[in-house]
C-alpha cells in the first residue's frame, strides 16, 4: 500500500474503457444533442444493447461517420428508456421505446480517418464485434462498440494530444465531477471489495460515512473561518478521494473540517496550508473574491500532525496553483 505522499499511479488513473459508435447518416443531431440512442430490439443485436447499459459515466466514446472520427465524447450518466429523440410530444407516447446514453461531445479540429491508419488498426481489431470492420467487409460495425486498450491506445496516439484536451476541458465544464463518477464506477465492479466496503468508499467521496467521523476525531474546526458547528462544515479530502488508495480515502489524516466556501477553494487549489498552519493563497486567485471571503482574517494558525503533513506536502505539490492546468491535480 503506498504512502500518504506517494506518487504511484492508482488503477482508477488507468484510461478507462472507450466506445465507438458507428453513427448513421443522420448523426449531427447526436452530436449537438449530446446523446446515443437505440431501440429496444427493433434490430438491434444483443451486444449493441449489452454495450449501451455497460457504458458508465466518464468513459470516452470515439464517433465514427462518414469515413473519420470526427468527434470524442464522455459519458455522462447510465443509460435511460426514452422515446425516439425528436418526437414530438403528442406522437412520444406512439414512438420507438429506446434507451438514451447521454455523451458530451466534443467536434475535432483535425479529424481522423482510420482508412488511411489500416496497418496500426488492423492488428489492434477485437476478433468479434469490431468497431471498424476490416477492408472488403461489408456493412459498418455494430452500433456501439467497445474499443479494446490497445486499440483505444492506438486512436489516442493517431489523434495526437487531441484526445487529452478534449477529456481536459470536459473536465473543467463538469467541475471535475465526470472524473470522480469513473472512479466510483470502478469500485462499485470491484470483486475484491464487499458490499459494505465500496458503501464506505464511496461514501467518503462525498465527505460522509467512515471518512467523516474519522476526520472529526481530529479535526474539530474550520481552519480559516473558525466555525466549529459540525452541521455547517464538510469533510474535504486533502489528498483527492479521486488519487487517492482505499486506505488514504478513508483516513482520517487526509482530511480537514471546512466552511462551504473555504473548501470550494481548497479543492480547487486557490488555498493550502504549510505545515505549520499557515494559510497559503494562491497567487491565481482574485484578490476581490479572497478578501470578500475573509482569508485575510484567517485564524490564528495551528501546526498539523506528521500524519497530516503527508497528505499536505502532497496537495501543496500537485494540486495548490495548478488550476490553469485545466484539472483538480
């Protein structure tokens, strides 16, 4: 198990799984509608069904139409039943039951078209259910497709660092929170985990259950406003729940008692603290928003616990001023 300030990779920093959907010729409504949708049978195969209740927020899915990837999304939320999008109130209840995978999409600027990328692609093709079917194949692949590591490994080279900005600036839109859905996706599939277990660490990512209490058996205060009302504070991760091991999210060390507003900054990076108490503002903030927030009447500073201290060198390092990065870390 690694340390407070480790810098390991976690498994939930893994990419996570990708998807292909082989749009019609009808696709910019999907694309500017932000969403995937298919019939309850109809046609559909079973696998194109499998793949739309499979798909879990925060999984990129690569849109292939008319010859080239022309746009990268991120799943939002679980799939939902919901009539053919499009039909008009009165006529809904006589439409296509279907279900509707919402995707934040993203258009390229320099697409991609995998025709001209045959001799990367084709050693990376799952045996069954390719995405993209090989040359002289006729048809498309099936609708919505699970793209394997290597071959996502591959698309996300040929696109060149495109991939990345897309996933960075979805990140910023959803405040960081598509991210985190990801991670608890994970846990929730664990088979080494009980119930009870990924109850807790999910828990903590909301600063509630286990994680909570244990931070209150240190943390007694707002560091910064000086509120001691339990009811008024939240239970912060200094360390991010979403970087951090099942040990370290549930760890009392790794978090701080804060008011609504001090903590918005915190996680943020527009505050830390040294280890001897000391508040620490970012040079990034805007002066208007931290003296309207009283951080020039911060409280008297009270030094950390080693065990404390860990987590905080590690903020302070990865997450204090790194704002303009686009992530939380």
């Amino acid at each position: 198990m690694r340390s407070g300030n480790g810098d390991e990779t976690p498994p939930s920093e893994q990419r996570a799984r990708c998807w292909w959907v082989n749009h019609g010729k009808d696709f910019r409504p999907e694309i500017e509608g932000g969403y995937l949708w298919c019939a309850k049978g109809g046609g559909r195969s079973s696998v194109v069904l499998d793949n739309m209740a499979r798909a879990a927020p925060g999984e990129v899915v690569f849109s292939f139409a008319e010859g080239r990837i022309g746009a990268v999304g991120v799943v939002s939320e679980r799939q939902r039943a919901a009539p053919a999008p499009g039909a008009r109130p009165a006529s809904a209840r006589r439409a296509p039951g279907g279900w509707l995978l919402p995707v934040r999409f993203a258009v390229l600027g320099q697409p991609l078209v995998p025709g001209e990328h045959r001799e990367r692609l084709a050693p990376v093709l799952p045996a069954k259910h390719a995405p993209l079917r090989a040359a002289g194949a006729r048809g498309p692949g099936p609708y919505l497709a699970e793209v394997p590591p290597r071959m996502a490994a591959v698309l996300e080279e040929l696109l060149g660092g495109q991939l990345q900005r897309i996933e960075e600036a979805i990140a910023i839109e959803t405040d960081g929170q598509l991210g985190d859905a990801a991670v608890e996706e994970q846990i929730w599939r664990r088979s080494d985990l009980a119930l009870r277990d990924k109850r807790q660490l999910i828990a903590a990512r909301r600063g509630q259950g286990a994680f909570r209490l244990n931070v209150e058996g240190i943390e007694k205060l707002c560091r910064v406003t000086g509120v001691p009302d339990r009811r008024h504070l939240r239970a912060s991760h200094i360390k991010p729940w979403k970087l951090s091991d099942d040990r370290e999210r549930l760890d009392g060390s790794n978090g701080l008692l804060l008011s609504p507003h001090i903590e918005h900054l915190f996680e943020r990076g527009h505050i830390s603290f040294a280890d001897d108490g000391r508040l620490l503002v970012s040079k990034h903030l805007n002066p208007t928003v931290a003296k309207a927030w009283g951080l020039d009447q911060a409280r008297p500073p009270r030094p950390f616990r080693a065990e404390q201290r860990a987590y905080l060198e590690f903020h302070r390092r990865q997450v204090f001023e790194k704002v303009t990065s686009g992530r939380r870390t």
